[in-house]
C-alpha cells in the first residue's frame, strides 16, 4: 500500500516537473526567442507606421502631380505661381510687399 502510494506521488511529481517545464520553455520561447510575439508585436506597429506614411507621401505626390499638369497647362496659373512663390515681376512692374504684425 505504501508502496503504491510512494508511485502515485512520484508520478504526478514527474508529470507536474513536466508541465512546469514545458510551460517555461514555451515562455520563454514566446517572450524572449528571436522572433518572439513582443518582436512581432513591435514590427506590426513599425509596419503600420510606415504604411500610414506611405499614403500621406502618395497623396503628396498626387497633389504635387495635380500642381504640376495645371502648371504646365495654364500660363496664368505659372505666372501667378511664380509671383507668388518666387517674387517674380515683369520688366516695368515694382512689387511691395505687406508685412502684417
């Protein structure tokens, strides 16, 4: 009887050291391997980030693309474009510029 018992308690001890350590290494795999779910975790995000700023560089594009086929379509579109932006004028033209405070 004492002996059954002895091998009832060591069994669930081996099966008990068992579980513990498969639920460490599985730990440790999960939090602190190469290519752990924190790493994934903080690649998704760096991901995401890059994708958010990739469509706000696409839409720039397109709004620069937009200024330019209107640019090079419309004179009077170029010239106030240039007057505005570089101060350009014409021969017999004085510009004043107003500084607001």
């Amino acid at each position: 009887m004492k002996k059954e018992k002895l091998l009832a308690i060591g069994k669930s001890l081996i099966k008990r050291k068992a579980t513990v350590a498969v639920i460490i290494v599985t730990l440790l795999i999960f939090f602190f391997d190469s290519q752990s779910v924190l790493k994934w975790m903080q690649i998704r995000s760096a991901s995401e980030d890059l994708e958010a700023e990739k469509a706000y560089y696409q839409q720039k594009i397109d709004n620069d693309k937009r200024r330019i086929q209107e640019l090079s379509s419309n004179k009077n579109s170029l010239e106030k474009f240039a007057r505005e932006q570089f101060m350009m004028k014409r021969k017999n033209e004085d510009i004043f510029m107003l500084i607001e405070e």
